[in-house]
C-alpha cells in the first residue's frame, strides 16, 4: 500500500483520541494523505472550539504525512457523486474525500459508518 486517505472524521478521532483513533497505527499514518478540503473541515472545528487559527492548522496538519490540493478534477468528481451519496447525507467534503481516494487508488479511513454502503470503487475503511 503505498498511499491512505484521511477523512475528517478521522482525522478528527485522532486529534480527540475518540475511540477508533489506536486503530490508525503510526505505520499507516506514515503513508496518511487528505484534501486540502478535510482539512480545511477539520481547522474550522478546532477553531469553533477555541484554537486559535494557526494552531489548529498546524494540528490538523499534525497526523498527515501528505497534503494534496483539491484540484479541478477532484472538484468535478465530487460533483459527479451526489446521485450515488445523496441518500446517504455526504458533505462536499466527504466527497472531496472519497475523490481523492479514486484518483490515488487509495483507501479511505472514515468514522462515518454510512460509507461503508457506498459503491463508488474505492475501499473504505472504518476506524470504529
């Protein structure tokens, strides 16, 4: 496996050691990517909490070893998935997410239990 994509959530669990967070081994976090979308997600819940800007940046930065843009076919491949996500209630930045798993033939690592119903020809894993 050359490459892992955080989600969120993830990312999330892992900054709050929620449940889940031990299964994200330092192993697979040496190979972690996200989108600049997640982890833009991720700054604007740790700010909502108190943090200031530049520290909640530099900790959702903390668990990911590769920052990838999201890029115009990113964007459009996002878009491209409301018919097949919209009953499962994702966010742009779920999608955001999950495109970035297919354009690096990644699996994903989520703590939304919905995407496991997902069929969009990535492999998604849950941490809980």
């Amino acid at each position: 496996m050359s490459r892992i994509v955080l989600d969120a959530s993830a990312l999330l669990a892992i900054l709050n050691r929620e449940p889940g967070a031990d299964k994200l081994t330092p192993q697979l976090l040496s190979i972690a990517a996200s989108s600049t979308v997640n982890l833009a997600e991720v700054q604007s819940k740790l700010v909502d909490r108190g943090l200031s800007p530049e520290t909640a940046w530099a900790a959702a930065l903390s668990p990911v070893e590769e920052v990838i843009p999201f890029t115009a076919y990113h964007a459009k491949t996002a878009g491209s998935m409301i018919p097949e996500t919209r009953a499962f209630g994702l966010s742009l930045g779920d999608r955001a997410c999950l495109a970035l798993g297919l354009a690096l033939k990644a699996p994903v690592y989520t703590a939304d239990r919905s995407w496991k119903k997902l069929r969009l020809g990535v492999r998604i894993h849950l941490i809980r």
